[in-house]
C-alpha cells in the first residue's frame, strides 16, 4: 500500500515505481520574468516621469499665435484635412505586413534551431513557416502587379 503524502516534483530516490506521479503541468521558474517585470516598470516610470516634469516645467502661456498650427515656421496654408491617394495607405500596409513577418520569423528561427531535423514535428514547423512565407509573396506580387509601388 502506498503512502499518500504531499504531491512532489518529483518521484522518491530510493523507489521509482512508489505509485507517486511528479506534477509538472504549471511547473516553471518565476524569477525569470523578473527582468521582464522590471524592465516594463522602468518604461511606465520613465513615461509618467517624462510627463509629470514637462507639467511642471513647461511653459503655460496661452494666446492666439500659440494656438495655431504649426508648420515649420511657415503660415499654414489651407486645411489640414486633404485627401491622399489611397497608394500611400496600401504602401503603409505592405511596410506593414512585412514588419509583422519579420517579427514572427525572429522567434521562429530561435526555436527551430533546437528542433530536430529528422523529426516530424521539423517537417510540421518548417511546412507552417513556408506557407507563411509563400503567402506574404502572394502578397506582394499582387501589390506589385496593382502597381502600388509606383509613384508617377
């Protein structure tokens, strides 16, 4: 008859087989999301801090020169509100689009260094990667062939 007693990480030394299964399902380090944790302290800090000295050392002079728009020393000329050919948008979103790829291949390639090549799930984890791939080349010849890259 075993035991029973406090479930453990992991089985006794001295039996192996004592019917105690190890609970490893929620079991990883927190002291490693420490830095983490600290670093986005510091980036809240340094934003509330950078707000809270420009309140209080900034200039608080109101008037109408102050409070017209300001264009590089130059009187504005017309409204602010004007159209833009709509290619500037779809440049935008293709800079876009490749930005977020080149973020989801950065931990791709760290993780697919540790997989083994033979193994299947290496097959698995580079077929997803390829179609990603393949799809953002769609992408971007049918952005070429709509002449989005054109600016006459």
């Amino acid at each position: 008859m075993v035991k029973a007693g406090p479930v453990t990480d992991r089985a006794p030394i001295d039996s192996p087989d004592s019917g105690v299964r190890p609970r490893m399902l929620l079991a990883f380090d927190q002291s490693a999301y420490l830095p983490i944790l600290l670093i986005i302290m510091m980036a809240i800090a340094f934003a509330v801090g950078n707000i809270g000295v420009s309140l209080i050392l900034g200039p608080r002079r109101e008037g109408d020169v102050k409070s017209i728009t300001y264009e590089s020393g130059m009187n504005p000329l017309g409204t602010a509100r004007k159209r833009f050919n709509v290619r500037f948008y779809i440049l935008a979103m293709t800079f876009l689009v490749f930005d977020v790829e080149i973020i989801f291949l950065y931990p791709w390639a760290v993780s697919f260094a540790q997989i083994d090549p033979r193994s299947p799930d290496g097959s698995l984890f580079l077929g997803r990667v390829l179609f990603f791939l393949f799809t953002t080349v769609v992408a971007y010849v049918y952005a070429w062939k709509k002449g989005v890259f054109r600016f006459d």
